[in-house]
C-alpha cells in the first residue's frame, strides 16, 4: 500500500464513511434477525412477521442508497471494466 | 385440470424457448452486441440459482412443518450481499484478477496450485451436490405426477423414475449445449446465464402469482389473511434458537460456498459493479420469494384435505380452486427453479471434475508433456461434457437409492452443511495469510468425514447406510461415539449437532495445522496476492528466468486455447516486448501471463503443472519470493534505488559536463598557448634578426652604434634564452619528471638566499622581517622553494606601484602547515583578475615593462605542487600578497 496522507480531503473522508456504513450494516441487519430467536417462545405470528420483513426492506433500502452511493463516489473507481448503472 | 398431454406440450414450448433465447444470446455475445447481456439485471437475475425447487417447493413445505424457521434460509445470504463490502467485493476481483473457474480453482489456487486440494474440494462438491440435484429431479417429477393423468391417483414408482430419467437426460443435453461451447470458462457461458435469467422472471413472478391468488383470490386481503395467519396451527409454533441461529449461519455459508453460486457470483461476473447492485436487488429477490410463503402454507394446511403433501400447495392450491393457468405458471416456475440449478450446478461441478481430475491424470498419462500431438481443448471438452454426463447419472442414481419419499428441505439442508465445510478454507485463503496447505486439507477432510458420519451417512435411514444399533449406541457400541450426539451431547437437533461438530473440527485443525505447519514459497507468493488482492494490482511473479522454448510454449498453448487465441495472444506478449512475430522472450512476466490465460481455461493448478512441464521446473526462487512477500518494503527499496540512480546519473552527467568544459577550455588554452609562445618567441627573434641585419650592412657606423646594437641582440637573446629556460622549467614541472632533492633546511636562510639573490632588482623597496617568527625548519627542496620565494620578491619589486615600496614577509605556523606570506602595499590586483594570474603568459601590465614572459606565477604553482604545497593570492591584505603554504609533514619547529 502506499504511504496515504493521513488526512484526506472532504471527498475522500466522505468516501471512506461510506465504506464504513456499507461494513456496518451486515451487523445491524445481523442484531435485527436475530431479534426473532430471543423471542423464541411467542413464535410465528401476524406482529413477527410484520417486523421481520419491515425489518428485511429497510436493511434492502438502506443497502440500495448505500450501493448508489458508493458507485457514484468512485469508491469502485480502482476496478476496471465499463461503467454501469442498476437497473 | 389441464390435460397432462397439454402441460407436456406446454413444458417442451418452454424449454424451447428457452433454448432459443440461449442460442440468441449467444449469437449476440459472440457478434459483440452483448450490451444488455452484461447488465446487473442479468447478473442479479442469475444469483436466483439460489432459489431453486427446495424454495419453490419446499419453502411453503418447511413453513407448514416449521413455522417461520424456513426465512433463515434466505436471511443468511441476504446478510452476506448487504455485507458485501467485506467479503464478496474481494472474492469477486481474485476471481477476476486470477481467472478462478471454480471454487475448487480457488481454494486450490490460493494454496501454491496445489491439485490435491482441487481433487479434496471436487469431491466434497460432488457428494454435496448430488443429493440436491437429485432434490431437483424429485421435485420436477412430483410436479408432473400432479397433473398426471387420474389425478388424486399417484403414480407409479416405474413412472416417476422414467420421467426423473427423461428430466435428467434433457438437462444434460441442454448443459452440455450451452455449457461447453466455449472452453474459456472466463469467457462465461451467456446464453445459460440469460437463460437463467429468464427462468429466474418466471419462477419469481410464478410464485407472487400464487401467493397473490391466495392472499387476495382466497384469504380476502392483507387483514384476513394476517388474521387467518394468527388463528392457524402455525401461529405460536415456536422458534428454536439454535435451530435459527445455525441456519442463519449455514445459509450465509452456502451462498459463498455452493459450487452453482461461486459459479454465477464470481466467475460469471462481468463487472465488479454489477455486485453493487446485486447487493440490495438480491436481497429484495429472496424477500419477494418468500414474501407469500407464509400466508400460502396457512391457506393450504386450511384448504387442502389432511395428508395432502405440503410440498406442493404452491400447485395443488391454484388446482383445487381451478385455476388451470396459474398452475401451469407455477408448474413453469417450479421447473424452471430445479432446471437452472442443475444446469449451473452441473456446469460448476464439470469444470471442477475435468480441470482437477481428468485433466491431471491425463496429464500423468501423457507424460511425455502437454505438446505432444493432440488437440488438448477437445479433451478438456469432452471431459466436461462426459462430467455433465456423470453429475446428472449420478443425481439421478441418488433419487432411486433415497426412494425420493424425503422431505424436500432435509436434503437441501444436508447439502448447505456440506459444502459449507469450504467456508474456513475460503474465508481464511483470502483473508489471512497464514493460512496453509496442509491446514486447509487437514480442515477439509476432517470437516467433511464429521458432516458423513453425523449427518449424511444417517440422512439414509435406518438401515440405509448405518445400522439402527450404531445410530443407536454408537460404534462398538461407544455411546459417545453416537452418529448423532457424539460427547454425549443428545439434546441437540442432529443438523445442529452436525454443524457445530463439522465446522469446529474443520475451523480447529485449519488453523492448528496452519499455525504448525509452514508454507511453500508458491503457497505464500499466492497468499499475498489473494489476500493483499486490492493493494497487489500488479501479479507477482511465479516464475524465475525461464529457459523454455517460445515454440514448445505456443504449441501448447494453441492445443488449449485454440490456434487463433493463442497466436493473438503471444503476438500482443511479442508486440509489448517490442519483437515482432509470434514468439516472444520467455520473461517471467509472460510466463505469469500465459499461465493466467490457461488457467482460465484448466483452472490454476493444471495450468500451472502444464507450464512447468516445458519450462522444466516450478520452482518460485526465494528472492522472488521475498520481493513479492514485502511489496511495501520491495517499492520503497526500489524507488530508493532509482532515486539513488538518477542522483549519481545526474552526478556523472555533471562530471562529464564539467570535463567536457575543462577540455574546451584546454584546447583553447593550449591554441593560445601556442599564439602567445610563437609571439613571445617572435618578438626577440624580430629585434636580434634586424638589428643582425643592420650590422651585416656595417658601412659607416661608429663602434658606439656597433656596440649598441650587439649589446641589444645580446639582451634580446639572453631574453629568448630565459623564456626557453622558463617554458622548459614549466614543461618538467608540468610533466612531473622533476626531481625534488628535498633536504633539512631553515626558513630564514632561504628567506636570505631569496633576497640576495634579487638585491639587484630590489631598489627602493623596503623588506620587512620577523625573524623571530621565521624560526623553522623544514623538509623540502630548498632550491625550488627559493626559486618560489625569488620569484614573489621581485614580482613585488616589479609591479608594486607604491610611493615608498615595501614588502612584508610573514611567517605563520599553523596546525597543517607552514605559511609564508609576502605583502607589498602597492594597489593589489584587481578581483577579476586573481583568478588568472597563476596561468601562463598572463600579464596583468604592459610586458614590456614587466620585461618577463609571464610564465613566473605559473612556475611557482607547479612548484608549489611539487612540494605538497601551495600558493595562492590573498586578498584584502592592503596591496598584492601571496601565501606560500608547506605541510606540516614538511615543516618541523626548529
């Protein structure tokens, strides 16, 4: 790796939180499925399932922003190939 | 219900269409139209290999046995795709960058090329894919005995297993098709990708179909359906904890692992972005897939009679309210789910099976090497298609043992574990670097013998495989030996025992055996690379100087890529090298690069063997090794070194441009030299040649002319004698032929010498002493340095322009040396000519008046030289001094 500076410009910080945000999110979606196994004794019902899709979109959603972000910052600019957009 | 004749006719339209739209995307692929072929939507639509007919199928089954446990099966991938900034960006470029076909390429590739991995990883596929191809032809199977003619009627065992051979034959044949048109693996199969994409459509828009019917068409809406939900058998049905937590973990797992998923996710990529969007779209593809899985198991275990399988209300509830063509839609859907993972499946497992089996043995076969005669690409090629062959035999084989009477789920859950024994080899291959061979065979093999022995083996049934008294009591009767609760540990479910036993012995000897064990340098080159695989852009080098012949290396080559490709390519390698024609320099570089494009095509560890079978060895030198091992401190070293370079080019350019200017000024010196010698010598020569001549004439002069004019050509000539003593005194100074008679002398007295010597020219000038301070004796020739001190003495005598001339010597001991300094206080000689005043002929005054050739200062520096010394002008002193300075080796206090 080369020797980065230690500080980056505002674009470059922005950047690099956004890859944080796109790390941290497998641990929140992680804590919120296993939501259902502390509960384990209620089991199935209409609120579970109400929650546990709510819960599966928002991650999706949140995801899908992230994603957007990520490609239109260039955080994928180290790779080659054509540009794309998501359908 | 649908006559069967028609759903058959039906079934053939699709899978028509679905082999022109194959055969159409590769047209276009082929003719470089491929625009809309390589989009993320084709890449997302393609991961829903992942839903096959357990999902289709079984989802619906497992929630009405289950409960909600079946949603961990797609919560797990969806944890892996949001989080695919951490594992799967990285997995996808070292598939990209390394040309990995496989996931057993992978693994073997990671760890130095080694086969036997690729063979451990083949196999453990193969037995754990089997089983879920086998599911898929089940599934099929009882979807058609459906609509089978008599209805409620089952069928025949005799007819299944002939529709489950049709099923598996026509799957074959369109793999085989579309699967091994290309042998470049990397070229990626794009008419079964777009083929699967269609699938992937129909299946997900099949089951919303479904699911809205029976929310809407027979629950009466959301509510309804939500309260329906809460007064079911399934509402309370608990969760169990383990159960959910492992399979959450198991399901993450596999969509890393399973040989059809690291097929479509990683080396049918196209773009690293597509990932981008296949990390939330993929997610949204399993949630819309199991949005209605819930409400159509609630709705079936209400509607359908008693004992009607749970595995197949996706279709018999549609049937049972009539609706003929939204069950033919689901029917479609079901089989398009169990026909793309066959096909992907048997695809990824041919590859595996031809690039690390069949190839290698026929690689030892043909010992002779890989360019004895024969086209090694129709090889590979019908050792795919024969592997596709056997894979489909093989799942096939498997429904008639198992007697296909399973639940759905089981099986596939059985499979999950199975593969999911890769994970420590795969996840610690690209992220730690530690990680060895003989750790990742270790964990392989021990992870795989516990997942038979605690969960495949016992999958069979009693009596299938193991005996109801070892599931029982354990082997020789060990109880805690038990298949199914080894250290006594009963209370868990078996497919949790299974995985917390199978992972830990796996994740324990990988890392132990890793710790212990060290690596070969090919394995630790290829550790850096895959795990340092975002900073590594440039390969490392894997081959030392190769004595190979380009030729022998072309011949292969062409045997394995085709005539065209390879000669493309080995023009492009010769052209980067500046050569023209095809053979380029056998470099390590182009080495790197050949094996590369080979191994897209055998996977790495074939290519690898291939290479090194012309080349001679396959040996990574260890500076290699070491350069690859620290690239940072290998970078720095470099650009010190280059830095360092262009300092001393930069030092060696200044040289010789100081040298070159130090000639020019030579060669001009010496041409000036020589004009001023032959005027200096023309001169005299000028007056002694007339005045000659006006005595030869001689008539009528008196002896006072005579006198006059003899007494003139006798000074002119003793002059032109002085200045022949002068220039040959500086020629053997110069030359260095003179020889120093160096002697113990004192100061003063050469001091004395030097001012008898000049008493005559002195005149008005004043000398001023120190005789206390000239006290010193030294070693050194004392003629040359009189000769030095006579010189200054009348220099001052002569061109000092003072009123009342005087000269000072000063006598100065320093720590080095001896300086003597004689200073007159006449005006001193102006800055810019101190520097030229030891040079030859220059004369600061008109020469006649100096009446000396101007060769006295230079006389004096040559002889200063001589002695070790020097003399140089002082300035600021208040006239013109100069500094005779004498080492000390020379000088010794008297």
């Amino acid at each position: 790796m080369g020797r980065a500076p230690p500080f980056l410009a505002r674009e470059g910080y922005r950047r690099r939180r956004l890859a944080d945000m796109a790390r941290l999110l497998p641990l929140v979606g992680l804590a919120l499925f296993l939501m259902p196994a502390l509960d384990a004794r209620d089991g199935l019902s209409a609120p579970m399932l109400i929650y546990l899709f709510g819960a599966w979109a928002g991650l999706i959603t949140v995801s899908a922003i992230l994603a957007r972000r990520l490609c239109r910052s260039g955080a994928m600019d180290d790779s080659d190939g054509p540009q794309a957009e998501g359908p | 219900m649908i006559p069967f004749d028609v759903l058959v006719a039906i079934c053939l339209l699709y899978v028509a269409l679905l082999f022109g739209v194959a055969f159409l995307a590769e047209r276009r692929a082929a003719m470089g139209l491929g625009g809309w072929l390589r989009s993320p939507a084709i890449y997302t639509l393609s991961l829903s290999v992942y839903c096959t007919a357990w999902t289709f199928y079984g989802a619906v089954g497992y929630a009405a046995r289950s409960g909600l446990e079946f949603v961990t099966i797609y919560l797990g991938p969806t944890l892996v795709f949001i989080g695919w900034w951490w594992t799967l960006r990285k997995l996808v470029r070292i598939g990209r960058t390394q040309r990995i076909t496989s996931i057993a390429d992978l693994i073997s590739s990671r760890y130095g090329k080694s086969n036997a991995l690729g063979v451990v990883v083949t196999l453990i596929a193969v037995v754990g894919t089997t089983p879920y191809i086998a599911l898929q032809l089940q599934s099929v199977t009882l979807s058609f005995a459906v609509f089978a003619p008599g209805g409620a009627v089952p069928w025949a065992i005799r007819d299944l297993n002939s529709s489950a051979l049709t099923v598996a034959a026509g799957l074959a044949v369109f793999t085989i098709l579309f699967g091994t048109r290309n042998l470049d693996a990397n070229e990626r199969h794009h008419g079964v990708v777009t083929a699967i994409a269609v699938e992937a459509v129909v299946k997900l828009v099949a089951l919303l179909a479904v699911g809205i019917f029976v929310v809407w068409g027979i629950g009466g809406g959301v509510t309804a359906t939500l309260d329906r939900i809460e007064t079911s058998p399934l509402a309370g049905m608990p969760i169990q904890p383990g159960r959910w937590i492992g399979l959450t973990f198991l399901s993450a797992a596999a969509i890393l692992t399973l040989p059809r998923m690291f097929q479509v996710l990683v080396v049918e990529n196209e773009d690293e972005r597509h990932l981008a969007t296949a990390s939330w779209a993929f997610p949204a593809y399993l949630m819309l897939m199991s949005l209605f899985v819930v409400p159509i198991a609630v709705v079936g275990l209400a509607e359908m009679p008693p004992g009607a399988n749970p595995d197949l209300f996706v279709l018999t509830l549609p049937l049972a309210h009539g609706q003929d063509g939204l069950a033919t839609l689901a029917f479609l859907g079901g089989f398009s789910s169990a026909t793309s993972m066959v096909i992907v499946a048997a695809i990824a497992l041919s590859t595996m099976v031809s690039n690390h089996i069949v190839m290698p043995v026929f690689l030892k076969l043909t010992a002779t090497g890989a360019t004895m005669s024969g086209d090694v690409r129709k090889i590979v090629l019908r050792a795919r298609r024969v592997s596709i062959g056997g894979v489909l035999l093989l799942g096939y084989l498997y429904y008639r043992l198992s007697g296909g009477s399973e639940a759905l789920a089981a099986i596939g859950l059985i499979s999950f574990a199975g593969v999911a024994q890769f994970l420590p080899a795969l996840l610690g291959g690209i992220l730690w670097r530690g990680a060895t061979r003989a750790g990742a065979i270790t964990g392989l093999t021990l992870g795989f013998a516990v997942w038979a022995y605690t969960l495949f083996l016992p999958s069979f049934g009693q009596g299938g495989v193991m005996g109801a008294a070892l599931l029982a009591e354990g082997p020789w009767g060990i109880g805690w030996l038990r298949p199914q609760g080894l250290f006594g540990m009963d209370g868990l479910d078996p497919l949790v025992h299974a995985m917390v036993f199978s992972m830990g012995a796996n994740v324990l000897g990988f890392v132990t055996v890793s710790l212990a064990s060290f690596p070969n340098p090919m394995e630790r080159l290829q550790a850096a690379q895959f795990v340092n695989v975002f900073d590594h852009s440039a390969p490392g080098q894997g081959w030392s100087q190769g004595r190979a012949e380009a030729e022998d290396l072309l011949l292969m080559a062409q045997r394995i890529l085709g005539p065209d490709e390879a000669q493309g390519l080995f023009q492009r390698a010769a052209a980067d090298q500046g050569k023209q024609g095809f053979l380029p320099d056998i470099t390590p570089e182009f080495l790197q690069r050949l094996e590369r494009e080979l191994a897209g095509s055998v996977g790495a560890a074939t290519a690898h063997a291939m290479v090194s079978q012309i080349v001679g060895r396959s040996a990574v030198s260890v500076e290699d090794l070491m350069k690859v091992a620290d690239e940072t401190a290998q970078m720095m070293e470099y650009s010190s070194q280059l830095e360092a370079k262009s300092e001393e080019l930069a030092r060696t350019a200044r040289q010789l441009r100081e040298a070159n200017e130090k000639l020019t000024e030579l060669s001009v010196q010496k041409d000036a030299f020589l004009s001023q010698i032959s005027h200096e010598l023309r001169t005299p020569m000028t007056s002694i040649r007339a005045f000659s001549e006006i005595l030869m004439a001689g008539d009528g002069m008196g002896p006072g002319e005579m006198r006059n004019y003899s007494r003139i050509i006798h000074e002119e000539s003793l002059r032109l004698t002085r200045l022949l003593d002068d220039l040959l005194d500086l020629s053997v100074l110069e030359n260095g032929q003179v020889s120093l008679n160096a002697q113990e002398v004192a100061l003063p007295d050469l001091i004395d010498r030097a001012l008898a010597a000049t008493v005559g020219l002195q005149g008005g000038l004043a000398i001023r002493r120190d005789p206390a301070a000239e006290r010193v004796r030294l070693m050194t020739d004392g003629d040359r340095l009189s000769q030095v001190f006579i010189n200054l003495i009348s220099n001052a005598h002569k061109y000092c322009d003072a009123s009342a001339p005087e000269l000072t010597i000063r006598v100065r001991e320093g720590r080095d040396g001896v300086a003597v300094d004689f200073v007159d206080n006449g005006s001193g000689i102006p800055e810019k000519s101190q520097a030229i005043i030891f040079e030859k002929f220059s004369r600061l005054s008109d020469h006649r008046k100096a009446g000396g050739a101007g060769l006295g200062l230079a006389i004096c520096r040559e002889i200063m030289a001589r002695l070790g010394g020097s003399i140089v002008y002082l300035p600021g002193q208040g006239g013109a001094a100069f500094r005779v300075s004498l080492p000390r080796a020379r000088a010794q206090a008297a």
